[in-house]
C-alpha cells in the first residue's frame, strides 16, 4: 500500500493508503474528498480532476509539460483555477512505491 | 421533509443527486431504487475501445462503504413498478419505499431494431454492464461485425473493433452523427474511419437481420444485398424510460419527461434528471444525452429539492473516444450559420467552431484539447449557445 494525503479545499487533510497501480483520483473519489469532480471518471477528457502536487514531490511525480503525450498538458492549460508547475490532473497519477508519503492540493474550483 | 428522498434510478444522475443531497446538507433519508444488481457505475467506458478489461468494479463511482458513510440506502435489482404519489412506490419484488419528494432518473435504453430477425442470437445492444460483457467476449472470437448506426456508440464500437483487426461495415440511414455533429465533423469522421478500414453504407437501411439455426450471420439492407457477419451490434439511439412518469401523470415531449432549468416536472412533488429528461427552456425544447447533463441536471434537482433556486447554466459537453480520434464538443450545433475549421484535419487535430449571427454557439474538437478547453470557458462567458440567444429578434 501506498500512503499519500489530499489537502481539501477547505484545508483539510485526508490521508489514505492506496494499492499500487491505483490513481489519486479513484482513491479520493471513493472516499468523497470534496473538489475532485472527476467527471469523465478517469479517461483525460473533463480536466475537473485538476491537484495541485506538493513543490516538494513535483520532480518526484513528474509535470505534465514532461509527458510525451500532450492530452493532459493541453487539458491543464484550460483549467478554471491557477495552473502551476505542479498542475496535474489526479487520474493521471498512479501509485508506485517511489510515491509513498505523497501530499496534493485540491484547487478551489474545477473546470 | 420527512420521509425522505427516493431516488429512481441508480445511474449517473440518481447516483449524483443522492451525494449531491449529503454535499449539500441534507440530513434526512435518501433511497437509490434501481434495476440493475450493481453498484451504481459508469457507462461511457464500456462503448470505449471494448474498453474495460472485464472488471466491472473498477467502473463504479464509489465502494459500497461510501454509501454506508453518508447513509445512503441502495435498493439494487429491484425497480420500482408503481408509484402513489401519497408518498409511496412500490417495487417489483413487493417493497414499499416511502418518500415525500421523487427524484425521476430513470435514463434510456437502446431503441430496438425492429426487423424480421433481430430478436436472434447475436444481435446486440449496449447499454449495460453484461451488454459490454457480451460484446467483449463475442469481439474475443469473431471476424466480422455489422453495426447499425453511426451516432456515438455505433463510431466508437467501429473502431474498436477495427483496431482489434475485425472488419467492420456500419450501416446507417443517414449521415455519420446526424442528430449532433456539424457535417463538416460527420464528412471528416466519414474519412477518418474509412483510412482506418471501416466499411460504411450509408443513406441505406436494414430490411432484416440474416440468420442461421437462430443466429444472426449478417443483415439484409434495402437494395437486396446481404452483408455477412458474426455479430449485429445496434447503436440507433436511445429511448427515454418514461413508463413511471407516464404512470403518474408527468408532461412528457421529445420522448421525454419535460423539466425547467430547475429540474423540475410538471409535478411539484417530483424532480428529473438525465437522459429520461426534455429541457424546455425559454419555450424551446432539447435532449441532452451526455454525463455532464445527467450531472448538472442531478446537482441543481438536489438544490431545487432543498429550497434553492439557482438554474442549471452549465455549458453542454461531451466527449467520444473513437479510437485513436478524441473527439470533444461543447456548446450546441442546432442553429449556426457559419463554421470554421482551425488546425489540420489532414493531420487529425483540429476544431470546427460554429457561430450564429457572428457569436460562438459551439466547438467540436478532434485531438485538440487546449482549443476545446479554451472554446468551453468562452462559451461558459457569452452564453450564445442558449436557444434565447439564438432566437431571431
């Protein structure tokens, strides 16, 4: 299992442990963490599952400018809150062992 | 309220009223009524690429914990047949659910082939999790499909199946899309798929499914010839289910149950949302068959049932994976006059936005996400999309 925790747009912070393989964005949205909408349920097509990965973990998770796969990068460009380096978009990231002890922020709002 | 909410359909838009009613405060009893024995799950991934692997857990929205956490109560495998609007339905296997407001999300199903023949064996629909199943395991071992239709389910079946190296004929009786896309989207896609190996008889119709010891092997078409195949897979639309609404008075039109941009029936008592709804607004009339419908429609029936009156604004969209095509729309097509195209449709990435009276009223996007994204949040500021902004003054 991997731990990781979700800041909330309230503030607050939910931690879970979720199995490898598994994206952020399956785990928060089972467990109902406010503001991941996750619309289009995890296909790179809506961008309102929009996290904002810790500046400490950013080089660890890797940005979404870096992909060879524009999809994500071009869907974060059109996002309603700020896009920052950290800007990803949750479904796109799957859970390795290297992510253990992960922190993201959920935006204010979802495009 | 007392009672409570009952929630009638455990698809996309009753799943998003109910959480909706928690997220936005309501502490009294919500019930999830719904047909099928699942958690509720999403649908637009079993039309995609075959997409799913089998594993139908992996579709749904929650566990079944959340539902417990926000005590939510789910009445699965078992629909509601009768409904007395003194505040009690009543399902198929004898349960009385009581409630005192109604929430209709009862969705569509796939509108049937109506042929000699297409009751065999092998002529297919989808709209289900055991439907997908099916088309899956049949798509494991076959060669040949015929589809029938070329809206979104029918493309993105196609091409899932050609990328799987199964030859594909779709017949349609019109043009590719013919309800939703501008033509110049529809003669691009007619292309697209065409390079890509599907065969396509269009402007042609199905005079009846071809079969063998009870099995369908292929479909006759109206000029005479016979198109073999190991499977007949219909995407020719969907059909509001509207039998409860009917049942219980509600004003019905396209086919379907009328709300406002409220949410709201002809009864006070009972709200709509999905795809078994029509939206009159402003006296005009349109479906939407999408999850972003079914998911505004479901939050702003959950404001409106908890006193709130804040109309559904949002921007309509919808994507559809059709291969390695993504296509992505936004706004509504009905009315433009002019359409331009932006991007190399040669290269398959480009938009086409659609304007009436010089204002933006849609974009329809192929691997384009950054223009569709960018087309969205305009659309969402100007609004020229509604069907007011369309009128001619």
């Amino acid at each position: 299992m991997v731990q990781f925790t979700c800041v909330d747009p309230q503030g607050v912070e939910h931690s879970f442990d979720g199995p490898e393989g598994a994206s952020i964005m399956e785990i928060a949205t089972g467990s109902g963490v406010d503001g991941i909408v996750a619309e289009c349920g995890g296909f790179m097509s809506c961008a309102t599952c929009h996290v904002y990965v810790d500046e400490s973990w950013v080089d660890v998770v890797g940005t979404a400018e870096s992909k060879e796969d524009d999809t994500e990068n071009e869907l974060l460009e059109g996002v309603l809150d700020e896009r920052r380096r950290g800007s990803r978009l949750s479904c796109q990231i799957n859970l390795t062992p290297e992510l253990d002890g992960l922190r993201v922020i959920v935006p204010k709002i979802q495009a | 309220m007392t009672t409570g909410v009952l929630v009638v359909g455990a698809g996309q838009s009753g799943f998003q009223v109910a959480t909706s009613l928690r997220t936005q405060g309501y502490d009294g009893r919500v019930t999830i009524v719904g047909d099928e024995p699942f958690l509720p799950y999403q649908r637009p991934p079993l039309s995609k690429g075959i997409g799913f692997d089998g594993d139908g857990s992996r579709l749904t929205f929650r566990p079944r914990e959340f539902y417990a956490s926000q005590v939510i109560d789910l009445v699965l495998g078992d629909g509601v047949d009768t409904i007395d609007l003194d505040g009690v339905a009543l399902t198929r296997s004898g349960r009385e659910l009581p409630f005192d407001r109604l929430v209709l999300a009862t969705g569509a199903e796939p509108r049937r082939l109506r042929v000699p023949g297409a009751d065999a064996d092998g002529v297919v629909y989808l709209r289900t999790l055991p439907d997908a199943s099916t088309l899956a395991a049949a798509a494991a071992t076959i060669s040949k499909a015929v589809v029938v239709g070329a809206g979104y389910i029918g493309l993105e079946i196609a091409s899932a199946m050609r990328q799987r190296g199964i030859a594909v004929t779709v017949v349609a009786q019109s043009r590719l899309l013919s309800r939703t896309a501008t033509p110049i989207l529809a003669d691009y896609l007619l292309a697209a798929h065409t390079k890509r190996g599907v065969v396509f008889e269009l402007e042609r119709t199905v005079e009846r499914v071809h079969t063998a010891k009870g099995r369908a092997r292929g479909v006759v078409l109206d000029d005479g010839r016979l198109l073999d195949a190991d499977i007949v897979i219909v995407g020719i639309g969907a059909q509001p289910r509207t039998e409860l609404a009917q049942a219980i008075g509600l004003e019905l039109a396209l086919g379907g149950v009328v709300v406002d941009e409220f949410s709201r029936t002809s009864n006070p008592l009972v709200v709509a949302a999905g795809d078994v709804t029509t939206l009159r607004r402003e006296g005009h009339e349109r479906r939407f068959e999408s999850v972003q419908n079914a998911v505004d429609q479901a939050k702003t029936a959950a404001a409106t049932l908890l006193g709130s009156s804040t109309p559904n604004d949002a921007v309509p969209w919808f994507w559809s994976d059709q291969g390695d095509l993504k296509l992505k729309t936004a706004g509504w097509t009905g009315g433009y006059d002019e359409a331009v195209v932006h991007g190399e449709m040669s290269q398959d990435r480009f938009s086409i936005r659609s304007y009436a009276d010089g204002r933006l009223v849609s974009v329809e996007s192929i691997n384009s996400p950054a223009e569709y994204m960018s087309a969205r949040r305009e659309l969402a500021a100007t609004r020229s999309w509604e069907p007011s902004a369309l009128t001619p003054t």
